[in-house]
C-alpha cells in the first residue's frame, strides 16, 4: 500500500515539475505576447504537457513493484482530473479548445509513458 502511494504521488510529483520545467524553457525559448502568438505558438505551447506526462507515466511504473501498468493507469486518471479543471473556463486569450487539447495531450502521454516502462515479455522463436 505504500509503495502505491509513492508511485502515484511520486509520478504526479515528476508529472507536475516537469510540466513547470517545460513550459518554462518553452517561454524562453519563445518569448512572444499574447498579442503575437498564433496558432503555431499554441501548439508549440502543448508540446510539454505530452512530455511531462509521460514522464510522470514512467515514473510511477517505474516505482511501482507490481501492477505497474495499473500504477500507470491511477496517476492517468489523476492527471485527467487535474487538467479536466482548466475545461469549462480557458484562460484570456486561449482558445475554448486548448484546455481540452491539454487534458487530451496530457492524459495520452501518462499513458505512453506507462507503456514506455512496461517490460515487455520476451517472445520465443517458434522452433
């Protein structure tokens, strides 16, 4: 039970900072007003989500002792219910489709990132 509560918490943890370390090089990297973003920048701007979540993906698999994809699966639906709070109020200046592009972008890449860790089972040549 508590190595469960380590690999979710710990995932999200991963997920959450590496959400905020994306997104700020992304600003630095780009430095524009809203008034001079496009939809290029949007875009661009969705790209950490989808990383930052499947970093938190593998993070939990990774910390889990077993079960692991169902430790995966647990922190997607914690950053399904994290990001699924954005959805009925975007913030000034984002279009209506952007909070639902995140919690789409950062759900998924939870999910690659337990099937990134997952090991897989060795096949057997067929004789």
């Amino acid at each position: 039970m508590f190595r469960t509560v380590v690999a979710l918490v710990g995932g999200f943890a991963i997920y959450a900072f590496a959400t905020i370390l994306f997104i700020v090089v992304v600003t630095i990297a780009m430095p524009l007003t809203s008034a001079e973003a496009g939809a290029a920048t949007l875009l661009v701007n969705l790209l950490p989500w989808l990383f930052a979540g499947a970093l938190g993906g593998y993070a939990a698999t990774a910390l889990a002792r077993r079960s692991q994809r169902a430790h995966g699966a647990g922190l997607a639906v914690m950053v399904l219910v994290a990001c699924a709070s954005q959805l009925g109020h975007p913030q000034a200046g984002q279009p209506r489709w952007y909070p639902v592009a995140i919690t789409v972008l950062a759900t998924a890449g939870a999910l690659a990132g337990v099937f990134l860790r997952t090991p897989r089972t060795p096949t057997v040549p067929a004789p």
